[in-house]
C-alpha cells in the first residue's frame, strides 16, 4: 500500500481558527567577525551554529577579497528552516526560539568578552539600510511578528550575550516601522514621577523587565541583574549602559510597558 493509493482531501473540511504562522519572533545579531570568518563559520558542512540571513558591510576587505562587490544580502537558511542561531534563550516565558524565529546576523567585528570591556565599532551605512529593508520585507510577510517580538540578541540571551550591541540603531529601526521605542512623552511623565516620588523597587523593576518579555529567574543575583539592565539599556538608550537602574531607565522601561502591554 502506498499513500498514493488514498485521497487526502484538503477541501471540504479546514480548521480555520485554530491554526496559526509558527514564525513569531526576529532576531538581530552581530557576528564579530569579518565576512570570511562569518561565512566559515555560518555555511559549512562542520558548522555548529546558522542563521537565515547575513548581512555583509561592502567595504570589508574580506568580502572584497572574496570576488564580491556592492550591496547583497546572503540567504543562508530558508525561512521555513529552523536555523540554529539563537542559543539558550527566553522571552515572554517562551523558550528554544530557534523554533520560532527568523534570525539575521551583521557582518560587524565587535570585540572582547561579556565579563570584561568590549568595543563596538559602527555599522555601515549600506548595512542599515539593508537591514531595514529587509526587516520591512519579513514582518509585511510574517504580520505575526509584532513590535515586541523583534529582538536584540541580547535581549533573549541577555547573560552571555550583547549583540548587536549599542552601535546598532534600534531608533531608527522604529522610526522605519520596525520593532518597539517608548514614546518621549511618556519617558519624560515617568522621569518626572521617579524624580518625585523615587525609583520603583528593585522588585518592581524586575517584574516589569518580566512583563515586558526578559527572562528574570528567580534569586537572581546582583551581578547577573546588573547584566539584564546593561543589555536593556543597549537597546533603548545606547548612549550610556552602565547597568544602573536610574530615573531615565525605569522610565524607559515604564514607557515601553504602557505602550506595548498595559
């Protein structure tokens, strides 16, 4: 017998309403390395690790070296793949999000370590605008993937990991239709009450990191909360990510909670 020897009839009967698109989540690396690097690493037979897309910067020596010029974009994955990109990994209580998400990594040789001092060199004009551009083309396809559900790297993994980093413009992604940003009114009214009234609890603050989607273990400790704050302050305010939980940054946080959850 062969299952060709029965119909499988998909017309008269369709569940409509309990079905939904797996994809659910975006997320944003960095490869710290350079394109040749990257690509050995990334799209080998011996290869650990994947990713859908790669984003080169075009004046790297190394993608030059390799015959290639000009803007691209690498599809290394196809997006009904699962690619192996995202690690250990949390957010909004989900795990393995491997299994839900599309994942893009930009060329960019960010260095050093998540318990000593890192650089972050900029990325390439060319680079944002390609990742915009491509951004824009996943979520009009997958309208599953909200506002929140595109990531940092950093934001799922936030103990081990920092990509994108600081450098990556998470604002001008908003600005482009892309991802989460608090509203500047709402970040100064918060502001103002924390000034007024004081910061909220460390407590508080850690369940509204929860509520907002970070994976906050219980009997988490200083040092590793201090991590959560760093990774968060490199999304929403880059300009200084000390890991102290001051005025500006729990109304960051606030913000983004009456904008995007309450």
């Amino acid at each position: 017998m062969n299952i060709t020897d029965y119909p499988i009839d998909s017309q008269h009967y369709r569940s409509t309403t309990t079905q939904d698109e797996r994809i659910r989540f975006l997320i944003l690396h960095y490869t710290a390395e350079n394109f040749s690097q990257s690509m050995t690493n990334l799209a080998n037979d011996a290869a650990t690790v994947s990713v859908h897309y790669v984003i080169p910067d075009p004046d790297e020596v190394t993608y030059l070296q390799a015959g290639f010029s000009g803007n691209r974009i690498f599809a290394l994955v196809d997006e009904d793949r699962r690619a192996w990109h995202a690690g250990v990994n949390q957010w909004q209580g989900r795990t393995n999000l491997n299994d839900t998400s599309i994942g893009i990594e930009i060329v960019n040789q960010a260095s050093g370590n998540t318990d000593g001092a890192m650089t972050f060199p900029p990325f390439s004009e060319q680079q944002i605008q390609m990742t915009i551009a491509l951004c824009k083309d996943i979520l009009s396809r997958h309208p599953t993937i909200t506002a929140r559900q595109v990531l940092a790297h950093a934001d799922i993994a936030w103990a081990r990991r920092r990509d994108p980093g600081p450098a990556f413009p998470w604002q001008r992604l908003y600005e482009a239709g892309i991802g989460a940003w608090p509203d500047a009114a709402d970040v100064t009214a918060f502001t103002q009450r924390f000034e007024r009234e004081g910061l909220p609890s460390d407590d508080d603050m850690k369940t509204s990191f929860s509520r907002y989607g970070y994976s906050v273990p219980s009997g988490l400790s200083s040092s590793d909360y201090t991590m959560l704050v760093v990774c968060f302050q490199m999304h929403f305010r880059p300009a200084r990510y000390d890991g102290r939980v001051d005025t500006e940054t729990a109304a960051i946080l606030y913000a983004l909670l009456k904008k995007y959850v309450s």
